[in-house]
C-alpha cells in the first residue's frame, strides 16, 4: 500500500448511509478541481520555527517590577514589530506583504502622541472584540479564551495565512503568531474547503464512512473489547514501505503522513474512538515505560502520535468552518439581527448555531464561578477551593478576562437571546443537522428518562431518523467539538458527551470497554490501565519544597508576595519572570550564587507521607524516552 495523504473520491453518496445522519467519505473528498484536504500533496512539516523577536514582556505576575516599568512596558507588551515578524513569518513560507498587497517596509509605527483612553473589558467583550491587558498577548473575546504567550502582531494585516512558530531573539522563547485559517497538520496548508457545493463542505464539516467502508472497518459493539480495537487501529494505520536497506516494511508512516485506510478506519469508528482511545493510548504508552517495556513504549507512542495526525486531519474542516463562523458572530455580538449574518448555507449556519450555543453554555458556567466566588467568605478551610474556582487569570494584575458577577451576566444574558433569536427563524435553524437539532430540545428536557422517552416517541419519528444512527450522530458531534479549544467550547462539549452517556441508558450502546483502563481505580498492576507514578527530587530553594514545608508565617497569612519570592531564591524568581516573556533580573547581574549551586553528598529528597501516599522515589521511567523525545529518534 503506498503512502498517501487521502484519495481523491468522485462520487458523493447521501446522508441516508446511517438513518440520515453521516455524510460518505467519498463525499467529503471530492473536489472539482482536484484538490482537497484529503489529497495528496508534497509533505511538509507541521511547523517551521524561525528567527523572530517580540518586544521584550515581563512575567504575567510582574514580580520585581514597580508600576512606573510595567506602564513604561505597556505600549510594546507581548507584540511583535512588524520588520521582525515579516522576517520571521518570510523565514517559514509567509508572505512579505504589507497593506494592499504592497511590501512593507518593515519599520516599526510610532506611538501616538495622545494615547487613546483605554476602552473597559466589558465594553470591549460586549463590541465583540478582544480585552486589552497591559499583561500583552491575545486577550479574551465572547467566542474565544484569552492567549497570553502569543505573539501579537502590531498589525492586523501582518498576521499570518495559517499560525506559524516563531522565536523572541531576545529570549529564546517561542511563540506561536495565530493565523488567519486553520492549518492543516497534514499538507502543512490552510484547510481546503470544497469547490462542488455547500453540500460537499457539509458532509466535511460531519464526515461519515460509505456502506463499503463501515462494512468493512466497523466494530461490532456487542463484542468490542480493548485489545481487538487497538489491534485493529494499528493495522489499518500500517503501510507498506522500504526502509534503510530498499527492503520493504510494514510500518505506521513517519510524521505527519498518514494512510488511506487509517483515514478509513477512523472514519468507520471515529464515535467509537475519539477522544477515549486518545486517553487509551497515552496510558498504555505510560504503563509501558512504568515497567520499562522500552519496544512497547516506543510502538504505542508512534501509533498515539498517527492516530492524533488522522483526528486532527479528519476534524481541520469542521474548525475551519467554526473560527469562520466566529468572525462572523463575534464582531456582531448583542446585535439581534441575526438573518443579516448568520444567514448562509446549511454548514454555515451550524456553525453559526454551535458558536452561540457554545458562547452560552461557557458564559452560564462563568456566571456559576462568579457567583459561587463573590458569595463564598474565604477561610483558612476553603482558600483552596475557591482558588480553584473558575478561571484563575482572574487573579492577574489587569487579568485580560472577564469575571465579575455582573458582568458575566450581561454577556450570559446576550448570548442567550441571540441563540434563542436563532432557534425562533425558520429560515436558520429547521435544516440544520439533526443531532444538532436534537442537542437544542434535549437540553430543556429535565431528566434522563423524558429524554430518552423524547427520542422514540417523537424526535425520531418527527425526523425520520432511528434511535440508533441519532445516538451515533450526537457521539460524533460530541467528538468533533472536543477538537475545539476549551475556551469557549468545553462547556458544550461536556454537555454534549453527558447527553450521549444519558441517550445510552438501557441500549447496546451503554457498554464501555474502555471503562476498565480508564475509570479504574485499583492501585496495581492487576488494573489494566495502572501505571506506576512516584516522587522526585526538589532543590531546597524549589517551590516544591517550599510548598511542602510551608512556614508558620505563611500558614497564618504573614508572609507577603514579595517576602514569598525572596523566601524561594533567585533562582526561583528567574524562572517565574521568565515565564510569559522576557526573563526580567531583579538586582545585579554579578551576584554571587556560588552557595546556592555549591555540591553536596547526595541526599533523598524528603517527601511528606501526605503528598507521597507510599509511592516508591525516583523510579527514572519518565526519562526512558529522553533521548528519542529530545533528539527525534524512531516514534519521537
């Protein structure tokens, strides 16, 4: 079998392969001019890291930092000069272009001689834009979380076709520059929605499998167990190739090509797979190294890393449609005209409809946070509880999000009548997908029960649909929307998945195999989803080992921020500064910390029995990999 991205398909089959609901792979490949997401095209690298420098940017807690630096620092705050990030961006394929097509001549704009007054976070998120925050980086908007470490570019125009790595030449650090379009891990291009139609960039945006395909690849649930899908998944993702010495192998492709039969495979399975073999994966990856199976390691790793390639590949469509979606909701945010933008083929409305029920869902959360932290006295008792309580940038100086009460009602309650104006058309919501429009009447319904009465005696019939292909629908609406950032999509696809667990209830489809490896609880080996975890060693001066033993000061609130950091070294005041930017010194450049580095006779680091519940010191598994991870060896 060659290596090859994805075949081009010349036929489209309908949505009726299963009750109505999944669209065929041929369907979503074909393309009039040949080209496709799926296609095949020269291999390129996922990404490209190039010379570029930010602005220098201090730590997001400014630790060290007096308010006269941190205003003096405001204005060039995480952002990229344009000279740099042309050459940067020029360095991994990018275009040197400036407005209008014209080259840029790379100089960086002068500040205005009158700063504009600051616009407020709220009103900034209620015009749909970002917040700003003197913290630099990507700040939060009603359809997207915020992005500290990200490169902003000074210019809108100067960002990127697709997101691209760069380098801060002054720091080392990378940092990622968002794109304009989503990047496919694949071809290394923007995604490639089809030519042929709306009903083509439908059936990508909800991929399914051709009777042919699910035939031959489907699982048979009833039956179904771990070993027999991993087997499975392994070799429909081998092809066949030469190796070093012109012999031919069977192997899993190298990074990031993958075959037309894994594509197929997971195509046929993807409601069965999803983000639960992810997890599978991984930890069979990591019981390996806990018993130093070093082969096996090795050989789940490269099958975890092919099969992350094929979601990734399979899902660019569907999240290319979605940030389209949100350039459209987002700049219209509170505006309750929503035939004006939000009207559009059939795949442009859902993902319009998925953007605004998602903004609803994370915005409901975030008034649940806000209200719990606002009316929760703090105490010695609960200070961890409601530290991890919502989003904890909330605790930033001039956090760049939203998170008072008041606040995040307002946005709540907009969202909330843009997406019950959307519901209430016709002409926006009747056509949609059904298990979209079956995850908007379920979730008024009260219980599991009603619901799944809901669905055989009037969702189904109603619909045309049967209980069997909608379960199977929502499970892979629920696997295409854990693709989206958690901002602000994770609220919804929670829901989503709890939706699908409730529609299982007393159906062949409740049974989970991945349930022994993944929600098992048992401490040995005997659980087949165990791996062995253990404590390390922590430096003196670490925060680990302060944390450990804090001091009676800090118990009773004595100790300050400041005191905090001297209390944990130099060393540790470096790292945390160096964090979101630039490593900012504090003092001289000359000190001595010969007494901090000075060698001793090695002795155990002391675990306190609370934090180490028996597990064994030191065990070196983690680096077991350490090399092929570092230096891109076989499956690295």
């Amino acid at each position: 079998m060659a290596v090859s991205r994805r075949r081009v398909g010349s036929t489209m089959m309908g949505r009726s392969a299963v009750g109505g609901l999944m669209i065929s792979a041929a369907a979503l490949v074909a393309l009039t001019n040949g080209a496709s997401a799926f296609a095949p095209v020269p291999s390129a690298p996922f990404t490209r890291r190039c010379a570029a420098g930010p602005a220098p940017s201090s730590t997001g807690l400014y630790m060290g930092m007096n308010r006269k630096a941190r205003r003096q620092q405001q204005k060039e705050q995480g952002k990229i000069s344009s000279k740099k990030l042309l050459n940067a961006l020029d360095d991994a394929g990018g275009k040197k272009k400036g407005k209008k097509g014209k080259k840029s001549s790379g100089e960086i704009a002068l500040p205005e001689d009158e700063m504009e007054e600051k616009r407020s976070a709220i009103d900034a998120e209620m015009a749909g834009e970002r917040v700003e925050s003197e913290l630099g980086g990507e700040g939060e908007s009603v359809v997207s979380g915020a992005a500290m470490v990200d490169a902003l570019p000074e210019d809108e125009d100067m960002r990127p076709e697709v997101s691209a790595v760069v380098m801060d030449e002054d720091t080392g650090i990378l940092r990622v520059v968002q794109g304009k379009n989503v990047r496919d891990i694949v071809t290394g291009k923007a995604v490639k929605l089809s030519d042929k139609g709306p009903e083509y960039r439908l059936a990508q945006m909800f991929p399914g499998a051709p009777p042919d395909v699910r035939e031959k690849y489907r699982f048979d649930w009833k039956s179904a167990n771990v070993a027999q899908m991993v087997e499975s998944l392994q070799e429909a993702s081998m092809v066949t190739a030469k190796n070093e010495a012109g012999n031919e192998v069977v192997r899993i492709p190298p990074h990031p090509q993958i075959a037309n039969s894994g594509i197929d495979f997971v195509l046929a399975n993807r409601d069965y797979l999803g983000f639960k073999m992810n997890k599978l994966l991984g930890r069979l990856k990591l019981r390996a190294q806990s018993e130093f199976k070093k082969d096996d390691a090795l050989t789940y790793r490269k099958l975890w890393k092919n099969y992350l390639t094929v979601e990734r590949h399979i899902s660019a469509p569907f999240r290319q449609i979605m940030l389209d979606a949100e350039k459209k909701v987002g700049p219209n945010f509170g505006n309750n005209d929503l035939m004006s933008y939000c009207n559009g083929e059939v795949y442009e409305r859902a993902g319009s409809y998925l953007v605004l029920k998602s903004m609803v869902a994370h915005w409901q959360q975030k008034v649940q946070d806000a209200e719990y932290v606002e009316s929760t006295p703090e105490t010695s008792d609960n200070t961890l509880e409601v530290l991890m309580v919502g989003d904890p940038k909330r605790y930033l100086p001039d956090p760049p999000i939203i998170f008072r009460l008041d606040e995040c009602q307002r946005i709540a309650q907009a969202a909330a009548n843009m997406t019950a104006i959307f519901v209430l058309t016709p002409e926006l919501y009747d056509d949609l997908p059904l298990e979209i429009k079956f995850v908007e009447e379920a979730l008024r319904i009260q219980t599991g029960t009603e619901m799944r009465k809901f669905v055989v005696e009037d969702f189904c019939p109603r619909e045309g649909c049967t209980p069997e292909s909608l379960r199977e629908g929502v499970r892979r609406l629920a696997v295409q929307l854990d693709s989206m950032q958690i901002d602000p999509y994770g609220d919804l696809r929670n829901t989503v998945v709890r939706l699908c667990d409730a529609m299982a209830v007393g159906t062949d489809d409740e049974k989970d195999p991945y349930q022994p490896f993944l929600v098992n609880f048992k401490n040995g080996y005997d659980n087949p989803g165990f791996f062995q975890t253990y404590t390390f060693d922590h430096d003196k001066l670490s925060l680990v080992a302060f944390l450990d033993n804090p001091t009676e000061e800090l118990e009773e609130g004595k100790i300050q921020g400041d005191d905090l950091i001297e209390q944990l070294g130099k060393d540790a005041q470096r790292n945390l500064m160096g964090f979101m930017g630039a490593v900012q010194t504090v003092g001289k450049e000359d000190d001595d910390l010969s007494a901090q580095v000075k060698k001793k006779e090695y002795e155990p680091y002391q675990v306190p029995e609370t934090r180490a519940l028996g597990r064994p010191h030191m065990m070196g598994w983690l680096e077991l990999l350490e090399d092929e991870e570092r230096f891109g060896g076989e499956g690295g």
